[in-house]
C-alpha cells in the first residue's frame, strides 16, 4: 500500500474503515509538527486507492503504524502543456507535491495558475520554473534546491508533420535536450523517471501486427517518432550505466479534458481529431461559416472506409503515471506500456459521437487520403493491466464532453 500524507489526524471511523479495506485491522496514524486535527482532512483517493490527508501544516510528518511517511517531490517538465497539466493536477490531488518546469515556447500560463490554485486546495507544495530543460545551469539548480524523488518528463515537440519539414528541431528539442535533463538527473542522484513516449516509435505496423503489443517492433517512420525512440533506447543505457529506472508510457491517441472543467487542451495548430471536430462544431453554433471538419479519406479498409484509432482520457492518462511513478517508488523495474483501450473508433464514429454530445449538425468536408496514415492503428493495454493496474475507465463519450465543455467555454488567454 502507498501511502501519501501529511499532517495531524486521529483514528477516527473512516480511517478506521480505510484500515479494514487496506488490510490492517488498525490504523494509528500519529504526526509531528503543529497542526491541530480539526485542519486536517483525509480522504481515500477513487483514482488509486492512496490515502491522501491534507493539512495547513506543510512540514509536519506523518507516521502510520509506527513508519513514518514521507511526501514524495515530483519534478514535472512540460507541466503547462496538455497532457503535462492534467498530469500535474492528478499528482497534486493525489497526494504529492510537485515542481513544475517548462520554457513556455507551448505550453500556457494559465494552466500553472490553475495547478498553484489546485495545489493550495490540496495542500500540497508547488513551486514552478520558467526555464528551458537544456538550461543545465538552471535545471541543475532546481535539482539542488528541491529534493526531487522523480521526473516525469512531458516536455517536447509533438507534431509529426513539422518533424518531417524540420527534423533537426525534433532531434535538438525530444533527443538531445532530453539527454542533458538526464545528465542533471545523474548528478543529482535522482534515477527515476516517467517519459512520455508514443505510438509513433511503432511507425506503420504490419496488419498481423494489429493490436499493437510492446513486442512488435519498433521501426518508426517519421523524425518525431524517431526521436522518441532514440530516448527510449539512451534510457536503457542509462540504466545499465548509471542505475536509472525508467518507465516509458507509449500513448496512443489523447483526448479530453479535465472533468471539473479547470484544465484543458490548448495545442496551436491544433492537429488533433476529437478538438478539431469541436472547432467546427464552436464554429457552426456561433454561425461562424467555412469553418468544416476535414475528414481525410473514406475508402480505407476498414468496416466503415475511414481511419481507426484507439483513443483514451487524458485522466486515464494521467493516472497511468500515477501508477507507473507508484511502481518506480516502490522499486520497480525499468519497463514499457501501451497506452490505450485495446479497441479503436473510426473516424465517422468519432465525428457522429460529436454531433450527438453537442447537438450541432457539424459541417463536413470529405478530402483525399493523407500520405502514411496507416488504416488501423490499435494498442494491447494487457501489459499495462498486468502489471501496472491500468486501464482505461473513461468512454468516448466522456472525452467529447469534457473536450466540448472545454472548448465551448475556454477562457483561456492564448501565449
Ligand atoms: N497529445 C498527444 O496525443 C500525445 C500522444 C503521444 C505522445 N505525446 C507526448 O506527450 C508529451 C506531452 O504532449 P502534449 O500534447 O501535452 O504537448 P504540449 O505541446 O501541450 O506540451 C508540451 C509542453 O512542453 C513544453 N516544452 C517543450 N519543449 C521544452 C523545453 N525544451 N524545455 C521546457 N519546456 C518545453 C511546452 O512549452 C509545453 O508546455 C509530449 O512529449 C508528446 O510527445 C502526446
């Protein structure tokens, strides 16, 4: 059991209850600091079954039957950007504190607002930086003045198009720049990590291939998917090197946004399906016209002639990292997991599911196929199930929503 927490509590009958469900016929839970029981809440986290306690109190220790419990530091980099964010938020409500580090050249300054604001409601340290991760100068004194425990490493460029038109910007930001925020990990002594890597390093998998396992070979086929790969391969040296535990997340197609409404997704351009429908259908209702959706290619072989994709919440995403740093902090081994729902949606399907959560008749445009879109592209999450606990409990209907709801009413100022 992981337990994060903080602050002063007596046993009292939820905890008592927690304790049952956990296992312990007991749970005395005794502290040191200066906090007084009736500013301290407890809660039983649904997502992963932590126990998280949340007091006004930050430096006070918490011991649980006797062993003392620390609160664990995250480093985040890319913790303004979509998926970094929605991350960061499930960390801070999940018991830990994090530092957060990003250079802005993406990611938005409201979704750090957000995550200070999220941080203070749950009591949890946060401290941002607005710095580059190739800065080893800053990067190194981040790691000096916070003890970090473990980085999860969102921080890249993600467009496979631009990758192609310009691969050294792909080789520069994902490769290189990645291996020097490794090179201050090891100075630090800090050998864990998340690392967000991708369905890209798969490239264009053979039918018999299909679901996607971590067994099928990795040959990408663009520089993005490339660059990533190349990570995941210096990764497995470090480890044999320098001792680093890392656990690669390979996602699949993400959508969604944070289900309170607080976070959401803010990619410019924006190249993903699900936002993109919902730009023309924000459009329609605003009676913007020529603004439709473009829906490339209609004879694929497939049931229905367009592209299938496997598609997961950006909260199942995040959670998978919670996971997966679980894993690493209870001294896990270095590993790689499929993310996504073991099942794919077309991209008709994709687009009616949007008319009918919106209610608007969403104006469609069909275009030719796009060179190198593969027909059927669907992960095997049976890895992660086994071994991580993972799977996805969000359906597509709950990504439209939370990515309509979003959409509808951002408010956000785009930087
Ligand atoms: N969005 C998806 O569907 C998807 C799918 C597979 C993999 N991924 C991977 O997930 C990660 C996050 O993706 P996202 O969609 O949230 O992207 P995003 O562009 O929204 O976020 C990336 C963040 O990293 C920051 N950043 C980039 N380079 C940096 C640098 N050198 N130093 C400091 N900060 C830097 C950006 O400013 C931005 O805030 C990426 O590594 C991406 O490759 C995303």
């Amino acid at each position: 059991m992981q337990v994060n927490a903080i602050g002063n509590v007596s046993v009292n009958k939820t905890n008592t209850n927690i304790a049952k469900s956990k296992g312990f016929s007991r749970m005395d839970i005794s502290f040191s600091g200066n906090v007084r029981s009736k500013d301290v809440t407890s809660k039983l986290s649904k997502e992963n079954s932590n126990l998280v306690f949340t007091a006004n109190d930050k430096t006070a220790k918490v011991s649980i039957n006797g062993k003392n419990i620390d609160r664990k530091n995250i480093l985040v980099t890319g913790a303004s950007g979509y998926i970094g964010s929605h991350t960061a938020k499930y960390l801070l409500e999940n018991g830990y504190d994090i530092v957060t580090i990003d250079n802005y050249t993406l990611g938005n300054k409201d979704a750090n607002k957000e995550l200070k604001k999220i941080a203070k409601e749950n009591g949890a340290k946060f401290k941002s930086y607005s710095v580059d991760i190739a800065d080893s100068k800053g990067v190194g004194k981040i790691f000096k003045d916070n003890k970090i425990d473990a980085v999860v490493h969102f921080a890249a460029y993600s467009q496979v198009g631009e990758s192609v038109k310009d691969p050294y910007k792909y080789y520069l930001n994902n490769t290189a720049k990645t291996t020097m925020l490794l090179d201050e990990m090891r100075k630090a002594n800090v050998n864990k990590i998340v690392f967000s890597s991708t369905a890209a390093t798969y490239g264009d998998p053979d039918a018999n291939e299909i679901p996607i396992k971590e067994s099928t070979p990795q040959k990408p086929i663009n520089p993005y998917g490339k660059s990533k790969l190349m990570i995941e391969n210096i990764m497995d040296d470090a480890d044999k090197a320098y001792g680093l535990k890392s656990i690669r997340l390979r996602y699949f197609n993400v959508a969604g946004s944070a289900t309170d409404g607080r976070l959401g997704e803010e990619h410019n351009p924006e190249t993903h399906l699900i936002p993109n429908i919902l730009y023309a259908a924000k459009a329609q209702a605003k009676g913007e016209g020529g603004k439709p959706f473009k829906m490339f290619g209609t004879d694929y072989p497939t049931p229905d002639g367009t592209c299938v994709r496997d598609y997961i919440h950006v909260e199942d995403l995040a959670r998978a990292h919670g996971l997966a740093l679980q894993k690493l902090m209870n001294g896990g081994e270095t590993g790689f997991y499929n993310l996504g729902s073991g099942s794919g949606y077309s991209v008709k399907e994709v687009y009616e599911t949007a008319k009918d959560v919106t209610g608007v008749d969403i104006p469609l445009v069909i275009e030719d196929k796009r060179a190198g879109d593969p027909p059927t592209l669907i992960a095997s999450n049976e890895k992660a199930k086994e071994e991580l606990g993972w799977e996805p409990q969000k359906s597509l209907e709950d990504m439209i929503s939370s990515a309509w709801n979003w959409i509808k009413n951002d408010k956000w100022k785009k930087h």
